[in-house]
C-alpha cells in the first residue's frame, strides 16, 4: 500500500479516535439529570365542587425535595374525592383542596369541622371558603314563645359549602341535601352550634 494512502488512513483513525475521546469526555464530564419527584396536578380548571375523574388528574414531575407538604404523588387516592376549592391548570392537588380533615390544616389546635345548615338554603350561595361569618340562631315565634336571636359562634370561616345542585358529601363521607356549611370553629363554639338546627331557625351573617 502506497505510503500516501497509509498516512491518509492513520490520519482518519487519528481523527476517529480524537473524536470517540471528546465524546467520553463530553459524556463523562456532563452531570446527570437532577432527580425528580412526582406530584398530582389539575390537568384542567376545576370549580369547586368537582368530583375528581382520573382524567381531571395529572403528575408533574418536580425537583425533589421540592414537592410541597400536602400534595399527593399518585393521582389514583383523589380520584371521587370532591374538591373544597376551584384549581387551576397545573396547580399541585392539595390535601386543604380536598373535602375532608384536610380543610383543618394550620387551624388553631383543638379546632373542629362543624356542619350547619341555614334556614334559606339559598344564603349558601352568598358564601365561599375563606368567608367569615357569625353564626346566628332564631328561636321563638312571637306569639306563645317569645322571639329573640343569639349568636352561636362569631367570625368563623367557611371551610366548604355544598353548592352543587345534588346530594353532596360530607367530612364523614356522607350523603346528604344540598344547604350545608361546615364551618371551622373552637371546641366552646362546636357545643353552642352542635344540634343548633333543633332549637330554632339557623342564619349566616357574613362578617369579612
């Protein structure tokens, strides 16, 4: 073989060579991904009230030790479970989003989930999670009982509101009409509106 054509060939194993070298060092020097956890998102805008579908749910993945407290990394525990609150695309599905003891955290300790149901069903509709309100209670009809009013509980917040036109979940995962509020409120204030509805007629007055 001629002496040019052996010196053209060293020169392309030479370069080959160099290559295959850059391309070890590029692989061996590039840091691997960083790892990542998953969390449960809204694949879609959810009003408060939405039974959860799987479809309604989605995993993103996120740096680890990024996951926010409270979120849920598999989307199969949430699926017909009622949302406490509207979500946004994208938004981690948190366990204060859900209906249920989640609503109580970062609550006073000793605070309780206490249901209430108004006279008027439809004052519901003037109320929204966050919303403070006085609970107040009228009894007495006027004429052989006299009328008069006391407030049960003051400046509490909604923690949900059955709104949704149907039968709807409660905390304890029951059925019942649609006129529910439950409240968040101290162990004093819980005696006070525990069977209030019995005593005399139940009225939300909003406070904030």
């Amino acid at each position: 073989m001629p002496r040019r054509i052996l010196r053209r060939h060293y020169r392309l194993m030479a370069a080959l060579l160099l290559c295959a070298a850059a391309a070890l060092a590029v692989h061996h020097f590039t840091p691997a991904p960083p790892p990542t956890d998953a969390v449960v998102v809204a694949a879609a805008d959810l009003p408060a009230g939405t039974v959860l579908s799987a479809a309604d749910l989605a995993l993103a993945q996120l740096p680890a030790g990024a996951v926010p407290a409270g979120s849920a990394a598999s989307t199969q525990p949430l699926v017909g479970q009622r949302l406490a609150t509207a979500l946004r695309a994208g938004s981690p599905v948190f366990d204060t989003s859900i209906v249920g003891p989640g609503l109580l955290a970062g609550a006073p300790q000793g605070t309780v989930a206490v249901p209430v149901r108004p006279a008027d069903p439809s004052t519901v509709q003037l109320v929204s999670p966050g919303q403070l309100v006085d609970i107040v209670l009228s009894s007495g009809n006027g004429f052989d009982e006299p009328a008069g009013s006391t407030v049960l509980a003051r400046a509490v917040p909604v923690l949900w509101k059955a709104d949704d036109g149907g039968a709807s979940p409660t905390l304890l995962g029951s059925q019942e009409p649609d006129g529910l509020v439950v409240v968040a409120a101290a162990p004093s204030d819980a005696t006070n509106l525990a069977g209030a509805s019995s005593r005399g007629n139940i009225f939300l007055v909003l406070v904030g």
